[in-house]
C-alpha cells in the first residue's frame, strides 16, 4: 500500500492493493441487488441525523445508499441508477 499526501494540493491517497481486476461500484452494487433481489433508493439528505433515520427505515426492504448534498447525490444517480430517489 502506497500513501501520500501533498499539503498544498489537498489530501491525495493512493493505495495498490495488488488486485488483478478493476473494482467498479456500479459493478458491485448491480451484483448486490441479484444477490439480495432488492431494489437500490438513494437517499439525499444534508441533515445527518435524518438521513441516519431514513435509511435504518429503509435498509430491510432496499438497498440504501446514501448522500449527504445534492452534488453527491447527482454523482452516486449517475453511476448506480437507482430504483428509487429521495431528495429532502
């Protein structure tokens, strides 16, 4: 594992963890729902205790991801194209 960090460009970190394969979220998360045949909602929320509150009501019937802004929320939209969204 490699790890660096340059002060005046901002927190930069690399890790090689000598893997053979290319992890994609967007891979793994469509390989989750299979798995658990549940459908994926994004929960969009800047509040964190709301946003703790709604995916531990969510989690038993979805596959909850989370975003804490609507930047965030966009990104996470664009690459796992979930079932559902809910933007507060």
């Amino acid at each position: 594992m490699e790890n660096r960090d340059r002060s005046e460009q901002g927190a930069y970190t690399k890790q090689r963890l000598g893997l053979e394969r290319e992890i994609r979220p967007d891979k793994i998360l469509s390989e989750r729902k299979e798995k658990e045949n549940k459908p994926i909602i994004l929960v969009v929320e800047d509040n964190p205790d709301m946003r703790s509150f709604i995916t531990s009501s969510l989690e038993d019937d979805y596959i909850v991801l989370e975003a804490p802004n609507g930047v965030e929320g966009v990104e996470k939209a664009k690459n796992t194209s979930p079932t559902w969204l809910s933007v507060m």
